[in-house]
C-alpha cells in the first residue's frame, strides 16, 4: 500500500511541475509516467484520464493555495492590512519561483484557464469553483473593510471579483515579462478600486 500510495503521489507531483512550467496541451501521460519515475500502467491504475490528473491536481494545489489564503485572509489583523498581505504573498511566491527555476510561472489556474477553458468542461467547471471561492474570501475582507468605514465600495461582491482579476492579470503580466516586481502596482490599484482615501501605510510583512 505504501508503494502504491507513492507512486500516486509522484505522478501528481511531476504532473503539477510540468503543468506549472509547460502547460496542459503540450504533456502526454508517457512523459509525465517518465518524469514521475513510474512505469505507464501505474498511470492508468489511479487516473482514467490525463484530463482525470489535471482534476486531481487542480484539487491539491487549492487544497494548499486555500490553506496559504486563509492564513492570511482570517487573522485578527486589520482588514485592509490582511489583503495587503494576501498581494505581498502573491509576489513573494513568484519571486520564489522566479528564484527556483529561472521563471516567473504565474498562476496555475490562470493558466489552465487560458489555455483549457473552452476545450474541457470539466476542467473548466472546476477552475470557475475555485475563483469563485477565492472572491468570496475576498468579499469576506473587504465587507469588513465596508463594516469599519474604510472602504466605499457599493458592491463587496463586484469590488472582490475585480480584485481577483486585478490580481490574475498582474500575475499573468509578472509571467509574461518573467518580472514579479510587475506585483507592486497590485495593492495600490485594489485600494483605488476600493475607494481607501488616506495616504498609503508603509508595507505590511506577514
């Protein structure tokens, strides 16, 4: 059992770094069998599909994207300053990457978005859950921004989800110009968008 729990766990694991580095189109299931250091048919015996490990992999990086979120989203801490921290952990992650591998690698589910979206339903219903997650943690935030006076948005809910979109296309640039320091405009443009009217606090480390 624990040798076959292994070999899932390596597949998922070369999955998620090829699809990181290369994308979903481009990988066969041999290549990544190769690069997990399994032989095919171990393949075939945990995923009915190559589409079937995309799921599978999707679901254990939000597993741990969303841990990383709520670390910083619920804390005790002032709203605006634990939004700030939610953008300040987003570049420092890919100033990791960039560090790791020589390459900003952007967002996963932003890229599989762009690439996969209208080519698999499922993959495409499952990408929607989780951004649709994300703006609710957001809104969370940013109703309690509303609550102490410190925002004038009329919509928490819109407010959230143009954040997030700010936050993807900032990654998506990051990645594009391999420059994570394309992150910094990030919070400033949220509190523009949020209507915050005091002078900018110094930056906030988690």
């Amino acid at each position: 059992m624990g040798r076959t729990s292994d070999a899932k766990n390596k597949i998922l694991t070369a999955a998620r770094t090829l699809f990181e580095q290369r994308g979903y189109s481009a990988l066969g299931v041999a290549e990544i069998c190769k690069a997990a250091g399994v032989p095919k048919g171990s393949f075939y015996y945990f995923f009915e599909s190559k589409e079937a490990l995309a799921l599978a992999v999707i679901d254990e990086h939000w597993t741990a994207e969303r841990r990383d979120w709520e670390q910083v989203l619920n804390t005790d801490a002032e709203p605006l300053q634990r939004l700030q921290r939610l953008f300040e952990a987003t570049e420092a992650r890919q100033q990791a990457a960039q560090a790791s591998c020589g390459a900003v690698l952007g967002c996963m589910f932003g890229n599989l978005s762009l690439e996969m979206s209208n080519q698999a339903d499922a993959l495409r219903g499952r990408l929607q859950e989780i951004f649709e997650a994300q703006v609710a943690m957001v809104e969370a935030v940013v109703s309690a921004a509303r609550e102490r006076g410190e925002v004038a948005v009329a919509d928490t809910h819109e407010a959230a989800r143009s954040m997030v979109a700010q936050l993807e296309g900032q990654v998506l640039f990051a990645k594009l110009y391999n420059n994570p320091a394309r992150l910094n405009t990030l919070w400033p443009s949220c509190r523009a968008l949020l209507g915050v009217q005091d002078d900018p606090k110094a930056p906030v480390h988690a």
